[in-house]
C-alpha cells in the first residue's frame, strides 16, 4: 500500500465501529463498514483467481479496483477522524480521546 495512505487493523475499525453505535452520527459506523467489505470483497476476488483460473485476469483487475476503492475509503476514515479530533500527535487514532468521546456519549445517552 502506498505509504501515505492510513492503515486501520480489522480491530481498530471494529472499535470505531463501537464507539459509533454510541454517538448521535452514524458515518464513522457507514464508513467503517464500507472499507470492511470493500476488503472483504478484494480479498474474495483472490479466491476467485485461485479457483477460476480461466478468469484471473477479470479478477486482477477487480482486485487492483477494489483495492483502489479501500485505498480512498481509508483516507477519508483517517481525514474524518481528523475533523472529528479524534488523531494523537503522530497522526494515528488516539484510542484515549475515542473511550472519552464513547463514555461522554453514553452519559448523554442516559440522561434522556
């Protein structure tokens, strides 16, 4: 992957996902679960070359497109995490200011 673009572990997106299901705004939620079947997709496409010999040049390239598509979706979870000031110093998700967004949530939650 091309080093400017943000890596999020399967993990890490799960815990967006969490977090997300406890704030009024769902787009971290659509986000995250669009890059997550956009890998889940890329990855059944390598299956398919191994099976479908015949086809593996169809499947090269849907795998490079889906690829592409992970590639901007991942860009666009890091930049909304950015406006969300969700990012520590070294530009990665501070996984403290993510259990402080989701514990203040939460106490909103409970006081409707």
């Amino acid at each position: 992957m091309n080093a400017c673009v943000p890596q999020f572990s399967d993990e890490l997106l799960l815990k967006i996902c969490e977090v997300s299901d406890q704030i009024d705004c769902e787009c971290p939620a659509y986000l995250v679960g669009l890059l997550r079947e956009v890998r889940k997709f890329r990855n059944y496409t390598t299956n398919c070359k191994v099976q479908l010999p015949e086809e593996i040049a169809t499947h090269e390239w849907l795998a490079e497109e889906a690829l592409q598509v992970e590639f901007l979706l991942s860009k666009i979870v890091h930049e909304f995490m950015r406006r969300e000031n969700l990012l520590n110093e070294a530009d990665e998700l501070d996984l403290d200011k993510l259990a402080r967004r989701s514990y203040q949530a939460a106490l909103r939650q409970e006081k409707l």
